[in-house]
C-alpha cells in the first residue's frame, strides 16, 4: 500500500513538473524573434525601354500625373534601404543580412521577404491665386508615391506566407519643395509601414498580472508581463482584449488601451490605462483573464 501510495505520489510531482515547464516554455515562446531577410528585389518596369536620363528628367520635372515612371533607377537604392530599414524596425524580427541560401536554414520560422517595386511617381498640381496686394501668387504642390508588392516565404521550405501591397506617399507645397523631394519624404514614409505590417503580424504579447491604481470605477493603471528582456519600451501602446472560445476557435474583441508608463524590470511593466477602463477593471474584479497585445 506504501509503495502504492509512493508511485503515486510521484505521479503526481513528475506531472506538476511538465504542466510548470510547460507552462514556462509557452510563456517564453509567446514572444519568440525571427529572423527575415530581404531576398531578390525587382523593379516592374526594367523590361520598358527608356533611357536613365529621359526617366529621371521626367521625375523630377514633377509631370508624371499619375503615369508610373520608368526605370528610375536614381531612386531603387533608396527604395531598397528604406525596406530593409523597415525590416529591421519591427518588435519581432530581426534583420539578418546574411540568411540568404534557404538550403543552409534549420531552424524553423525564420522568413525571408521579396520584393517587387511596382512603382516611383511624380505629380504636380498648381493653385493660382492673389494675395492681399492683387498680385498673381502660384503654389505648386507635389505628390511622390512609392508602391511594393512584398512576399514573405518560410525560410526553410521556400513556402509563401504572406504576400501585401504597400503604398507610401509623399507631400510638398512651398517654394522649397520639388518632386525630388516628395519622393525622398514618400520612400522615407515606406519603411514605416513596412515595420507596421511586420508588428501587425507577430505583435508583443502580455498580460495584466496586477491592477495599479483605480479611480471610482475604472482601472487607471495596471502592471503586465512584459518588460525590457522581451523588448517592452515606454510609450508603447497596448491593446486589451477579451478572449473567447466560440465552436473551439478562439474570438477575441478588443475592451481597452494601454500606453506603457515605466519600464520597471525584465519581465514588468507599468502601465496607464488610456481607454476601457471600467471595462477592464470589471473583467479583473470578476478574475478574468486578458490578453495584453502591442498596436504600434
């Protein structure tokens, strides 16, 4: 009976062990980095003859209302560093350089991303008008526009993941601006939405593990499981979110906003709540628990 009793108890102390380690592996994974590189970069437009001089000319003389320009090829390098600046710039990935044989990738998840420049456009509007004194007055504004179409494949079987199109524009209207210069603004502007795509598909991931302060009924502040070690920085924006299981698929809607207040450790941080605050104090009084997920 002793011996009986015996195995069982250690049962029961292997099995708490694997639900603790399991536990602490899921809670370690749940903001796992990758790595992504950036593969073969084309232009749409190499195979339409035009000379390098006439395109640039056309560009920069801001005619091209809304005509794609063709083999610009002045600006594909600064198109090429503003994507890959937004590849380096998303919470959960991180640029690699060198991954580019998929043979020699092991590990699994790590992406590689193409891209397909479809796109480098200049236009011009003029707005004529008179001043206080009646004289003639022409504001000329430019617009710049720069269009991918991005791939991203599994670096390891060469399977596609995603695929998007992105746009960014660019906008000048004083006596100092140029075409030359809404491009540059609107090649600047892609890498942003570059690393918003990326922070949209893999956000940071947390949960509240404490309420902070409360005024009346509503949840002013409250401390999560993220901090410096998984990339938690202050200012970073934080939805709140009820989560479901509907028909064994997992719905969740979201109830609040956080901003990140203060970076207090590894693993916390504090945080004021910016909206759904009677909300999500509701949901922590009644012990329910919420997911925590970045939106910048």
């Amino acid at each position: 009976m002793m011996e009986k009793l015996r195995k069982l108890w250690m049962s029961a102390v292997i099995l708490c062990c694997v639900i603790t380690v399991s536990a602490q592996e899921v809670q370690k994974d749940r903001n796992r980095t990758y790595r992504i590189t950036l593969g073969e970069v084309e232009y749409a437009h190499h195979n339409e003859k035009m000379s390098t001089g006439e395109a640039v000319g056309q560009v920069l003389s801001g005619v091209l209302t809304g005509k794609t320009s063709i083999e610009a090829t002045k600006y594909e390098d600064d198109v090429k560093s503003s994507i890959i600046k937004g590849l380096s710039g998303a919470h959960r990935y991180r640029y690699n350089d060198g991954l580019l044989q998929l043979k020699d990738v092991v590990e699994e998840g790590h992406v590689v991303v193409d891209a397909l420049i479809t796109n480098i456009n200049a236009s011009s509007s003029s707005n004529t008008w008179k001043d206080k004194d009646g004289k003639t007055q022409v504001t000329t504004t430019y617009t710049g526009l720069v269009e991918v179409v991005l791939t991203m494949k599994d670096a390891k079987t060469g399977e596609i993941i995603d695929n998007t199109s992105l746009r960014s524009r660019g906008l000048g209207s004083s006596s100092f601006s140029t075409s030359d210069k809404a491009i540059h603004d609107a090649i600047d502007g892609l890498s942003n939405n570059i690393t918003a795509w990326l922070n949209k598909k893999a956000p940071l991931q947390a949960n509240i593990i404490e309420g902070a302060a409360v005024k009346k009924d509503k949840q002013k502040e409250v401390y999560i499981d993220l901090g410096s070690s998984e990339g938690a920085y202050k200012g970073l924006h934080m939805g709140v979110y009820e989560v479901k299981t509907i028909a064994g698929r997992e719905a969740k809607s979201q109830i609040g906003k956080l901003k990140i207040e203060e970076v207090e450790g590894d693993d916390i941080s504090r945080c004021k709540v910016q909206s759904g605050g009677k909300d999500i104090k509701a949901a922590l009084d009644a012990g329910q628990q919420l997911r925590v997920m970045s939106i910048d």
